[in-house]
C-alpha cells in the first residue's frame, strides 16, 4: 500500500456551505457509507473512494451504527482507513453517525432511548477509533420514547465530548419544529436534519424545508439518485446486477414503463444542460439554499467523480425546472411520498 498524500489544490473547486445558522460548513457534495463500505466489498476499493473523495475537497463522511453489512462494519473499515490514510487530517473532516435503527437484540438496541443511543455512540466511536463524532443524529423519531428522552441523550454526547453538534434524520415537519425547540432548552441546539429528498420524493417541500429555514437548522439530503432510479443505468431496463434486480428498497414496480418514460424524459433535460441525468438530479437538489450538501453513495471512483462533476452547473432556468416539474410530479411518479417518521 503507497502513502497517500492528499492533493494540495482539494480545496480549490469544492463548494461549501453553511449548515443553518451555525458555524459549521459542509462540502455541497458529501460522500455517504450507507451502501458499498460493508464488508462485502473489498477494503482497497473502499479506500480508493475515499481517498479520491478527500481529494476532491469532500471533507463530509456520513455514516451510522448499521451501515454494512453486516451491521457495524461500515464504520469499522471507514476506521481502518482512517487509521492508515486520514489520521493526520482529522481536523480536516467531519464524520457523523446516527442510531435509531435495528442495531443488536433485545430492547434496548433500536429506536430513541437514551440506554440505546449513548450506548449506540460508545460503540461507534470503538469501531472507528475516534474520540469523538462531529454530528450524532437520532436516526429515526421514536413514537413512544419521549422526545425530551431522545434529545437528551444528544444533548448528553454534545455534554460529554463525543460528539460536536447534534442532529436528527427523517423527522417530520412537526416533530422537528418541537425537537428544535427542546434542544433550544437544553442550549444544544440542532445543526443538521437529514431527510431524503429527490426529484421524485418532495416530502420535504410541504413544511419541513420551511421550519429549517425558521430554525436556522441545516439541511443534508440523502438518496437524492431515488435509489438509483436518476441515472442511466434503468433506461434501458433492470440490469441483472442493479439493485432493482435484487431484495432491497428500489422495486421492479417503481421501473414501470411509465415511470422509466419520464425518467428518460428528464435524462433528456440533462443531455440539454450538458450534464448525466444523475448530474442534474444533484444539482436539484442543490437548488435551494436551505439544502446544505447533497448525499451522494460511490461503488467506484468514476462514479464518485461523475457525481461530484454536478457542481459545474449549478443553474436552473425556471423553464427547466418548470418541465423537471412536469415530468417528476405529475401521473404520481413520486414513488417516495414520505419518509419521515412521525
């Protein structure tokens, strides 16, 4: 293995921006491990990405206890590479993780209580090697645990040391609105809300994006490719190694031919803007200057570079986006109505 050097100019074409109101900011593109950092990949692969990324002038590393698989294993490996490649730029980077998903047995290994989630961080911080995480999200809203219960257990990892700033994931509209309010209490306020967001998936658009703004809380989108379903690669069918053709969350269902028509519609828009279709679709959701970066997963370093290659061409022209409207929202293409929780 060669020492890795990162590029002396990864700050150069990279954009950031400020999350809400704080003094945090994140690269307008940053790299997700929730897909293809398991241990079902090949740990030099892993590291090529994340090398390049870093190279890119992608400080932003976003992952969570059960990313995989199998669970955990995402973070262990993010550790090793940052043990033999990154350990010198920490200071450089932010990495977050989350906890509210099916992590281990029994009752205290899921959902919001304050048992799971300060226990949940410990072990992540174990897996990675750090000393702290820069963000820690409740990853999901817990319908029963009070949120007061929830919050505070950020608000106590903020407290401790092991965490920088506090954020939350999938939260709805309202349920943020009163979160914000009872870190606001607490004087931890809430930096980042990590909901999904897509051309096809606008949950966001009715109330939550509104309330960040009030808030002055940041925005960081995930799946905004809709699972893969904005790029090229179903336009001309369900390739038998694509994600459609297996168990998991993007459906042969969701690739019916009317839905793969106005995807190709919308590929055609982005041939016009001198970008791929998964180009436009994250420089879309960049659109707004309450999203505060964009998501984005990488199963090779060309992928990575053709994803980050969205920021060229940031603009819109409102009679784009008004036929992007067009094709994205109307014969309910919109497959994702909400994935918020609660």
């Amino acid at each position: 293995m060669t020492t890795y050097l990162p590029a002396a100019g990864r700050y150069d074409a990279m954009r950031y921006r400020r999350a809400g109101r704080s003094g945090l900011h994140l690269p307008a593109v940053s790299l997700g491990l929730w897909q293809n950092f398991g241990d079902d990949r090949p740990l030099e692969g892993q590291r090529a990405i994340i090398r390049r990324a870093f190279d890119l002038g992608i400080t932003h590393f976003d992952l969570a206890n059960n990313y995989g698989p199998p669970y955990g294993s995402a973070e262990e490996n993010f550790g090793r590479i940052l043990a033999t490649d990154l350990r010198g730029y920490r200071d450089e980077l932010v990495i977050s993780t989350k906890a509210g998903y099916d992590m281990w047995p029994g009752p205290y290994g899921d959902w919001g209580s304050r048992k799971y989630l300060l226990a949940s961080l410990d072990q992540s911080l174990a897996r990675m090697g750090l000393d702290y995480v820069d963000v820690f999200y409740s990853h999901r809203a817990d319908p029963v645990t009070p949120l007061e219960e929830t919050l505070g257990a950020l608000d106590t990892a903020v407290r401790q040391g092991k965490a920088l700033y506090a954020g939350i994931s999938s939260y709805s509209a309202q349920r943020t609105r009163e979160a914000a309010a009872v870190m606001r209490e607490l004087r931890t306020p809430l930096v980042l809300h990590q909901p999904s967001y897509s051309m096809l998936n606008r949950w966001i658009e009715d109330g939550l994006l509104d309330v960040l703004g009030d808030e002055g809380i940041g925005c960081i989108v995930f799946s905004p490719l809709a699972q893969g379903l904005l790029t090229d690669r179903y336009l001309g069918g369900i390739p038998t190694d694509s994600r459609a053709s297996r168990e998991g969350s993007l459906t042969g269902d969701q690739l019916s031919e009317q839905n793969l028509a106005k995807v190709r519609a919308l590929d055609q828009i982005a041939s016009r803007r001198g970008q791929t279709l998964a180009q436009m679709a994250l420089a879309w959701t960049l659109r707004d200057p309450r999203v505060t970066s964009t998501l984005i997963g990488a199963s090779s370093v060309a992928q990575l570079e053709d994803n980050v290659a969205a920021l060229r061409n940031l603009r819109f022209a409102d009679e784009e986006l008004a036929e992007i409207d067009r094709y994205a929202t109307e014969g309910h293409v919109n497959l994702w109505a909400s994935s918020s929780s609660q």
